[in-house]
C-alpha cells in the first residue's frame, strides 16, 4: 500500500490500497484523516500517566490491546456496516477465496491473534509455523501462486474470526465468481485476473488501521505495518518479543 499523508497525522500517513488511484481517494482522504485523529485523540485521553510514561510494558500491552477491542474494532465494524447498506458485497462464511494472499496488519493485531492461537486447542499455532516457512521470502504475487490458504482457516472458515484484523474485515468483493476464478488462474500460474475488492472501503477502514499505528506512536512503541502470518509466527516462536515490543523496542520485521 502506497502512503498518503495529510495534515497531523504525518507522522503515520495514511495508506492507500493497492489499486485505488490518488484522485479516487482524495474526496474521502480529509473523512478518514479526521477519523483517524479521533480515535488516536479519545484513546490517548484515556491513557493515564502509567501508561503513557510508565515502565510497565504489561500495562501498556494491555491497554492498547483493550483499546483496539473496545474502541478501534467497533468503529471499524461500523464504517463496514455503513458501506455494505449501499453496497453489493458477495462475501459469504465459507468464501476464501481470498484468504491466500499476504495480510498487512499493525503490530498489535498481530499479537491478538498470537495470544488466541495461545488459548486454541486447534492445531493452527503449528500450521501458521509450517506457513511462515513456506512463504518465507515470496512476495505477494509468488504467495499467491503457492495455491496455499491462510494457516488460519479451518473448513474455509476463519478460526481466530472474533480477533480477524481490519484488513480481512474490510476485504469486500461484489463478485465471489471473479474471486474463485482469479485464485484458478493464480495457482495455474496462468494470467493474474485482478479480484475486483472495494478498495474505497479499504481505504476508509484505514483510518482504524492508522489510529492503531498512532496510538502505538504515542505511546513510543513500533508503529510498523507487518505480515500477519510472518509476525505470529515469530512471536509464536518467541513470546517475549511482546515484551521487548511493549517497552518500546523495535523487534518486528516491517513490510
């Protein structure tokens, strides 16, 4: 994703999804920067000293994973919501076809879906190692082609759903049979046909993605965008990665 940055939120800019052209994003480019700034401004407020200055990297783990659930979540739960009223969205629970791609997430959803895979009697902890070295050094049209699923579905259906990243939340198709036919072509290693996604949806859900990556600024810690199955596979690997992550070092590998 390329970056757009706007006024106060340069120190993160927003990001717009492959495929969707400058000028189309621009009439909602000021929306989602306001959106944005609120979420990171009312999230911030609430973070008292401990917090924002304390050395307890726990606390801090702790109230930006709370502020992603009770804050962050929820907004971008509404902004889908809005834009599938006047959308036709042909995603449907058992259609995956794009769950075969790289995933770009903020660092601390990352963690939240390490932490579920932690409490999961399913073996996806190990699928998701078996997947990091697999795709190990692809870039994401060669990740394509592997024709390998996200280790994080079971049955065609998201096994950490509740805990999904925006990215996935906001991935929207209006046509399911394009999506089909276009990871055919991909695993035959025949003509890329392009998946028609809702990338202005896209785009407006980042302003979630940014104010994650903003509240992470703030509060002095890594602010990168990553690769989920990369990530949680190194914290699976290593937990206390989180740790060092939460007291302000850099540890993860930013896309």
């Amino acid at each position: 994703m390329e970056s757009l940055a706007r006024p106060r939120i340069d120190d993160v800019g927003l990001r717009m999804p492959k495929g969707l052209p400058a000028e189309v994003a621009q009439p909602f480019a000021a929306h989602v920067a306001a959106k944005t700034m609120a979420l990171r401004s009312q999230a911030m407020a609430q973070a008292g000293p401990d917090v924002a200055v304390g050395n307890n990297p726990w606390l801090r783990l702790k109230f930006v994973l709370d502020i992603i659930a009770t804050s962050i979540v929820p907004e971008a739960e509404h902004t889908i919501a809005d834009f599938a009223a006047e959308a036709d969205i042909q995603c449907r629970a058992g259609c995956s076809f794009c769950c075969h791609q790289n995933v770009d997430v903020t660092i601390p959803e990352a963690i939240l879906v390490a932490l579920r895979l932690a409490k999961d009697d399913a073996p996806r902890a190990a699928a998701v190692l078996e997947a990091a070295d697999l795709f190990k050094d692809l870039d994401d049209e060669q990740r394509v082609a592997t024709g390998r699923p996200c280790p994080l579905l079971v049955d065609d259906r998201c096994s950490i759903y509740a805990v999904r990243p925006i990215t996935c939340r906001s991935c929207t198709s209006p046509d399911a049979k394009r999506c089909e036919e276009a990871k055919r072509l991909a695993e035959a290693g025949e003509q890329t046909l392009a998946i028609e996604i809702y990338v202005v949806l896209q785009f407006l859900c980042s302003g979630e993605q940014t104010a994650i990556r903003g509240i992470c600024r703030d509060l002095g810690l890594q602010a990168d965008i990553v690769e989920l199955t990369q990530t949680v596979a190194a914290i699976l690997r290593n937990p206390q990665l989180v740790e060092r992550w939460a007291a302000g070092e850099r540890v993860f590998t930013a896309r």
